[in-house]
C-alpha cells in the first residue's frame, strides 16, 4: 500500500474518504477487527499535557504619558518577559519574548501557562515597563489589541514520556508532581496520550514533516521541524501558531511542586500514505511501553505500558458533591493544579472548564467527593515486581480524544485542509 497526500486529499474532495481517530481505530483492534482490510485513509491524533518548551511572541504598543527610547524590563501580570530582539527606538511598542516556564513575581504559583491562556480568553493584562531611562511605566493590553501573537512550541509532542516514581527516602519537589513526591515508591505520576498520541501514529515522520498543518492549541498552525532533545528514537517536534485563533480551554497552568508549568495541546491528521504508517497506527496501548524513571535521579528503573494507565481507568473525575465530610482543611481545594475546586456558600464546586482530569483530587478526598480509577504501574526492578498507584496525570486523554474528534470533523466538512510537507525531519 503505497499513496500520496495527494491522493488522499482528492478523496476528501470527492467525499469518498474514510477519516477516524486514533481512539476509534485503537478500539476496533481491542474488538480483534481486521483493520488491515478497512480503507481507512487518515486518522486523527492528539495529546494534551504540560509542555515546558513553550515561549510566546508578542509585539504591541503600550499607551504612556512618558515618551520612552528602549525598554530594559517588561513584566505581564508579573510574569517576567524578554525584551526584543527588535529595540523599537522611541516607537512606544514592544517586542517581548514569553518563556513557558516563567513564574510571576507577584502571584504565587501563576506563570505563564496562566498568562498565555488568559489572553486567550480575551483578558486584560497588567504591563509594567522599566524604561532604558530606568523609569516605570503602567500599562494594560488585550490579545485583540496585539498586533503579533505567536506561540511557539521547541519541544512538544512527545512520542509519549514517562511515568515517574520517588525510590528515595526523602520527598522531593519536582515538576512531575502537584505536591512534594512522597519517597519510597508509593506512588507514581505520568505524561503521556498512549495510542493517540500524534507522534507515537508516525514515529519515523512519514507523514509529519516541515511544513505539516496542525492545530496548535485548537488554532492552525504548522509545524517547523524537530524539536531540542529529538532525535529518531524519540522525537518531538517544534511549531508555530496564531494565540489569536486559540481556545483557551486547552491551555492554561499548572501547578507542581517546583512552580507552575505550561499546558499546550495539538491535534495531527495522519494521512495513511503506507503500510508502516498503518502499522503504527494499529499499536495500542497495550503495545506502547511507558518508562518508569525515578525522579530523584532521572534515570529509568523499569518499563510499563500505556494501557496500566490508559485501559479501563477514568478519563475524567467523577463529582459527588454530596459526600462532602466538610472537612477543616480541604485537600482538593489546596491542592488541586489547575485551581479548579473551590467552596461557596458552604458548597463544594468543580470547574470543569479549568479541570485538567489529572486526577490528584481524587487520591486526597477523605469523604469521596472526587473519586476516579488512575491505574496501577506493573513494572519489575531487579526482577522484583512493583505495583504502584498512579495519583497524577499529566496528560488530558479526554479532552485529547474529544480534540482528534474534532479535527475528524473539520477534515470531512473541508474547514480543515491536509497538506503535504515541504521537506521531511528524519531523511
């Protein structure tokens, strides 16, 4: 079986195409289907998760009394940005660089995962400029008032990640987890979409390439080649979007021990060009390994698959409110990542539109008010096994499955064009 793009998308054209996602496809071979024999000509992929290598560009005027010459220091919501590369001498607009992992030093656990998805949601942002001339200038700015917004991912879509465990004696506070990670192999936290994963259903970029339309954060963008630390056995990728176009309710951040980090989220039509394409798009879950590494040291300790986190566990978390033991201190709400639990007028409330489904509430409610099934890890260390409950997920499968869902839909109704690469990221 071999085909081009091309004639992929005269397919779409014709309305003769078969488009599924990866779930659908993934779900028809758990049945023992024959998919082989099914004319399936793209399937749509996603993930959702924390992705550190995120910066933004953005450039804008900014009002002031004060006739300025250079900025030297800019802050949005406190959240420290670089200035530049363009100096724009006695413009009054800036050039400022975001990075994903940059924490404000004003609000606690906010940075600019929070920043990034507020503009989206077309929220007013505080700029404090220190001018060359080292005088303070105040500010505010939407997105619709941003000449240039871009979001830039170096390092996003990970062919899967890992699952992480503490095997020392002592907690540690670690980006990979909401709260310090308790020692001695307790518990475990992950990262990672399994079978749906955009690059896990092309791992020798057969079909993904420079050039590849994606969408970024629900916005068209395109990718722009590998991203830092890629290479052939364990790729990512880099890309390009329009913040404009973006929906903020896939992005946002989120809280961990170690400060907040960044949450991006794409979705990748794979046009099934050949059978090695097809041959991993039929991996399931059960197929994929996931790394276990101790995240004291950074090292692997073992392997597990996809499916002790992905089969037959809770994509989102149950809410039964009325279990509610009205508790002094409530551990949900203090520890929830995405800030999405709170009390009012003595009830317990769940945003679902902040929820993240990571699942941490539901291993800290004493009362059951949160409750979800996250998985074991089943792994051997020096040919001991190990069974050790997962208690966060740092990857969204539900609301990556319902973007694959989507893309499905705006490729049959042509809103959403395939396309080839213009060169490919592995020869």
């Amino acid at each position: 079986m071999e085909r081009s793009v091309a004639d992929i998308r005269e397919k779409l054209e014709k309305k003769e195409a078969v488009v599924m996602t990866a779930q659908e496809i993934s779900e028809l071979v758990d049945k023992g289907e024959d998919v082989r024999s099914m004319d399936v000509d793209v399937v749509t992929t996603a993930t959702r998760a924390i992705m550190s290598g995120t910066y933004a560009v953005l450039s804008f005027p900014i009002n002031s009394p004060i006739c300025f010459k250079k900025a030297s220091k800019v802050f949005l919501n406190g959240v420290p940005a670089h200035v530049g590369p363009c100096p724009n001498e006695s413009l009054g607009i800036l050039d400022v660089i975001v990075f994903g992992t940059a924490h404000s030093i004003l609000i606690h656990n906010y940075g600019a995962g929070h920043l990034f998805r507020e503009l989206a949601e077309g929220k007013e942002i505080d700029v404090d400029v220190v001018t060359t001339e080292d005088e303070a200038i105040e500010s505010k700015i939407k997105l619709e008032d941003m000449p240039y917004a871009k979001l830039y991912a170096t390092r996003h879509t990970f062919k899967n990640y890992a699952a992480f465990v503490n095997s020392s004696d002592k907690p540690v506070n670690t980006i990979f987890h909401a709260t310090q990670f308790s020692p001695d192999m307790h518990s475990a936290t992950l990262s990672g979409c399994g079978e749906i994963n955009p690059v896990q259903n092309d791992p020798k970029m057969d079909t993904i390439g420079i050039g590849t339309r994606v969408l970024m954060n629900g916005a068209e963008g395109f990718v722009i080649g590998e991203g830092t630390r890629s290479s052939p056995g364990k790729p990512n990728l880099t890309g390009v979007a329009d913040m404009h176009k973006m929906d903020a309710a896939l992005m946002g951040g989120f809280k961990t021990s170690a400060g907040p980090e960044c949450i991006a989220s794409w979705a990748v039509a794979i046009p099934v060009t050949s059978q090695s394409v097809l041959d991993a798009i039929l991996q399931t879950d059960s197929d994929i390994p996931m790394v276990v590494n101790d995240v004291d040291k950074r090292v692997m300790i073992g392997s597990s698959t996809y499916a002790d986190a992905w089969k037959s566990t809770d994509r989102a978390i149950n809410f039964n409110p009325d279990a509610c033991l009205d508790c002094e201190v409530c551990k949900p709400i203090r520890d929830c990542p995405m800030e999405a639990i709170q009390r009012k007028d003595d009830r317990i409330l769940l945003n679902r539109y902040k929820c993240f489904n990571c699942g941490f509430c539901s291993t800290v409610c004493p009362g059951g008010v949160f409750t979800a099934e996250l998985g074991t890890l089943h792994f051997e260390i020096e040919g001991k096994h190990q069974d050790v409950p997962i208690v966060l997920r740092q990857s969204d499968r539900k609301r990556a499955e319902e973007m694959a869902e989507k893309l499905k839909e705006k490729i049959l109704s042509g809103e959403f064009k395939l396309n080839e690469m213009v060169e490919r990221i592995y020869p």
